[in-house]
C-alpha cells in the first residue's frame, strides 16, 4: 500500500512547495515591504537574512507537515489503510 501513497505525496509535496512560497511572501510582506534578501546580498542586514531563512524553513515545514498529514488521512480514508507508521518508533 506504500507504493500507492507515492503519487500521493509527490503532489501533495510539490503542492506544499508552492503553497509554502505564496505563504512566505505575504507573510514577508508583514514585516517588511521589500523583498526578502537573499543570504548571498552583500549589503543585506545578517539579522535580516537570517530571519528571511527562518521564516521561510518555518513556513515549509509547517505547511509540508500540514499537507502531508491531510493525504495521509485522506489515503487512509480511501484505502482504510493508513500510509505511514501507527505510532512513533521509541528512540
């Protein structure tokens, strides 16, 4: 049954992807009007480069997980198998 999740979650990754750009410019645009600097802007701010990047990993992987969780269920409610692990492995 995995192997029927993999279509699942390459669109739902990619879906995550763009959702999660769109997400991060508008929340960008909270915070400041220009664009975000890349790490590579010479004469960006460090403060301000680091908090484009965190702002920007925090809003993919939110938004990946999010995504993830929502075709996990929805395979699961399709199939009534669930696609990935039932309960955390211990560590």
């Amino acid at each position: 049954m995995k192997l029927l999740y993999k279509p699942f979650a390459i669109i739902g990754g990619i879906l995550a992807g763009l959702l999660a750009k769109k997400l991060f410019e508008r929340l960008w645009g909270l915070f400041d009007k220009e664009e975000p600097p890349e790490p590579t802007t010479r004469d960006a701010p460090l403060g301000k480069v680091l908090g484009a990047a965190a702002l920007e990993g925090v809003t993919f992987n939110v938004t990946r997980a999010a995504i993830d969780r929502a075709g996990a269920r929805g395979f699961a409610h399709l199939t009534g198998t669930w696609p990935g692990e039932k309960v955390p492995e211990p560590e």
